[in-house]
C-alpha cells in the first residue's frame, strides 16, 4: 500500500458517532465485576471471622452489638465485670443476677454512676432494688421487670 497522492481523493470522517460495544466486550466486562464483588465479599468475610484469639472478648462485641450498647454501656459492663470477682463481661450481659451483683459491688466502691448503672440495668432488663438506686429508677426497673 502506498500513501495517497495528490492524484487520489482522501477521505475525512466528519461522523461523531461512537462506536457501539461489540458483543465479544460484555462478557469480560461482566467477569470483572465478578472478580470485584468476589474480592469484597471475600474480604467483608474474612474481617468478620478473623480470629482475635481472646473468645470472650469476641463473645462480649457480638452481645453487645446485638443488645445495641453505645461505648459508655459497653464501658460500664467492663467496669462491672472489673468489679464482680468471677464474672466475664459476656457473662454480666447474659446473666442479670450477675449483673445486678456486679452493680451492688461497683457501688460498694464509692463510684458516683449510680445513674448510669440503673439505666444499664434498664436496658438490659435487670431488676436493681438496691438502696443506692435512685426511687424513681427503682420503680421503673421493678415496672420492667
């Protein structure tokens, strides 16, 4: 093939139109965005089940995010669990006994969470009829109960 002379006309495209996709591209289109949602559902996955190596700690951030705890909740449940002599936080949250004792000691220390302590106790459905409880919370948690 030669280049075009002066002889030859030469043909300019004036057309703005965009080819269209052959039908041959969609299936590798589609393949990487298959590969794409494979990596993050893979990756969503692996964050969820990776191992921490400390169960009880895992057990306590699975109950307490289905219980729906803000931070100072969680906060308080591991104070509480500090306080009481043989009680894990999974175990105050899944025992209201343990979780009332684990309050009754708390207070025993002269901490100033009196208010906090018995809204805990209210979200978690515990009975708190100890003294230090305020009336009025007293009341509404023997009205949850």
């Amino acid at each position: 093939m030669s280049a075009p002379g002066l002889s030859e006309p030469v043909e300019l495209v004036t057309s703005t139109v965009v080819p269209e996709a052959s039908g041959s591209e969609w299936p590798l289109i589609i393949a990487v965005i298959g590969a794409i949602l494979f990596s993050l559902v893979t990756l969503h996955l692996w964050l969820r089940t990776r191992g921490d190596g400390d169960a009880d700690e895992a057990a306590f951030r699975e109950l307490a995010g289905r219980l729906r705890l803000s931070r100072d909740q969680r906060a308080l449940v591991r104070e509480l669990a500090q306080a009481h002599p043989a009680a894990t936080p999974s175990a105050l949250l899944l025992s209201p006994s343990a979780l009332v004792e684990g309050a009754r000691r708390l207070s025993e220390r002269g901490t100033d969470r009196g208010r906090e302590i018995s809204g805990l106790l209210s979200v978690l459905g515990a009975q708190d009829t100890s003294p230090e409880a305020p009336p009025r919370d007293r009341e509404r948690l023997e009205l949850i109960a």
